[in-house]
C-alpha cells in the first residue's frame, strides 16, 4: 500500500464540479526531515533533491496523476502567465492557464498567496502565485485578462479559491512596501511600527474587478506564519524552509459533458 497524504486542503467552491480537480497541500504527509518536515515540495529549498521527487510522487499518487503531469515553474515573483499545454518545468512564470485535460496547474508558497481558478463555461483554469510583488503588480488580473483573451473567460463564470497564506495579522512590512497598495489591504500599527499586509483581501479586490462574483471566491482561514506548525513559512523559519504546492487541473469528466 502506498503512502497518501490526509492533509489536503481541498478548496469547497470548486466541489460541485466533478471534471476539476484541486487542493493545496500542508506541510505534512511526506519524507522530508529537520527544517524540510515533512512534505517539502520545492526543488530550490535545500533540501536533498531525490527526497523532493519522492515528495512529489507521494503527492501525485494521491491525486491519480503522475508527476509528468505537472506544469511547475521558477518563480521570480513577476507578473509573466504561462499558456500550458503540456506538463512540464518551466522558468519565470509566476502564473499558469489551461484549458486541456490532463495539464495540472502548479505555483509554490511558503507564505506567498496561492489563487486557484475556474471557468465553468470554457472549461479553463489557472493557478496564480502572488506574494507582494506579484499583487502589486496585478499578476491575478492579468491572468484573468489573459485568460479572456485565450479562452473568452469572463468573470460571471469564474469560481476563485485564495490559499493559505501570510495573513493580514501577521504580514508585516515597511513603508517601502505598504506604498504600494490602497488603504482598504493596509494599516499601521503603532506598536509594531510597521504596516501590516492583507494579501487575500489585495487579491480578492482583483477577482472582484474583474467581474469574479464575491460569492464565487473562497477564501482560506488559513496563516502560513501564524499556524507554521501545519504550513512551511519562509518569514517565519527565516528563509530555512520547504515549499507547498497549489494544484488544479481537469480530469477526463470534461469530454462527457
């Protein structure tokens, strides 16, 4: 019998769609030791390179997929949206879409926000990787737009889940940052002398600009650094740390409907 993973976060907007499959895993459920415990997916963490691959074969088996299935890339915290066809390992995208069965949409965090996508009406999905810089940027609307424009998506038929995170009780960052963003994701705390960050709600803003309806978005309870016991966090272990994955793609159900 072969080793699954029982922590899954499985996001509940995307389950009355039985063509799509999704989740983000947790840090627990693989082989992975010290810093890297337990189910470090990430190749440029540190961590021992075959004990990664093993990792991710845990993970792929638990979802009925294989590895070669996965479209991964190195991230660079850009605004750059991969068009997938295939699986594969790819350089400088911080966000993937897709529309064929088969192609499963990957980004790694460890305290970055994951955003899953899916279009009911074009049978297309995407997966975002947006930490400061990436939001700031609007990498999720660009993706979106980018989608409209490969695809036809538009917002009424998108279902959004945002991921486990940083949290806006925990985001701290200076005024080099904070400078940024709107005043409805931000505010200055006195004690902390610092800003602190809400990312999900920086993110959700662009699913709601885009046409996403506020009832089609789930967004995870869920604090990488606050909850670091059950989620890597890179701020928190102070860059020594695994990576998580957030996954989505279609299965075969798409051909019957």
């Amino acid at each position: 019998m072969f080793q699954q993973i029982s922590s899954l976060l499985r996001p509940k907007i995307f389950q009355a769609f039985a063509n799509v499959v999704a989740l983000q895993t947790t840090r627990e459920g693989g082989v992975s030791e010290g810093a890297f415990r337990s189910l470090n997916l990430g190749l440029s963490s540190g961590d021992a390179r075959e004990t990664v691959l093993k990792n991710r074969a845990i993970l792929c088996r638990t979802i009925g997929i294989e590895p070669t299935q996965l479209v991964l890339s190195h991230q660079v915290h850009g605004d750059a949206v991969l068009i997938a066809e295939h699986g594969g390992s790819y350089d400088a995208y911080d966000a993937h879409i897709t529309n064929r069965v088969g192609v499963f949409l990957a980004v790694s965090i460890a305290d970055c926000t994951p955003i899953l996508i899916y279009d009911r009406t074009h049978n297309a999905v995407a997966a975002v990787h947006a930490g400061w810089r990436g939001t700031a940027k609007a990498i999720l609307y660009k993706t979106l737009l980018k989608m409209n424009e490969t695809f036809g998506t538009e917002g009424k038929d998108c279902f959004a889940f945002i991921g486990a995170c940083i949290s806006g009780e925990a985001y701290e960052v200076g005024e080099d940052v904070a400078r940024h963003f709107p005043n409805q994701v931000k505010r200055y705390d006195d004690a902390r002398g610092k800003f602190l960050l809400d990312l999900k709600t920086a993110n959700r803003m662009q699913l709601e600009h885009f046409g996403v309806p506020h009832e089609h978005i789930e967004v995870s309870p869920h604090c990488t650094y606050l909850e670091h016991d059950r989620f890597f966090s890179f701020r928190h272990d102070k860059g020594k740390t695994g990576r998580m994955l957030a996954v989505i793609g279609l299965n075969a159900l798409q051909q019957e409907k």
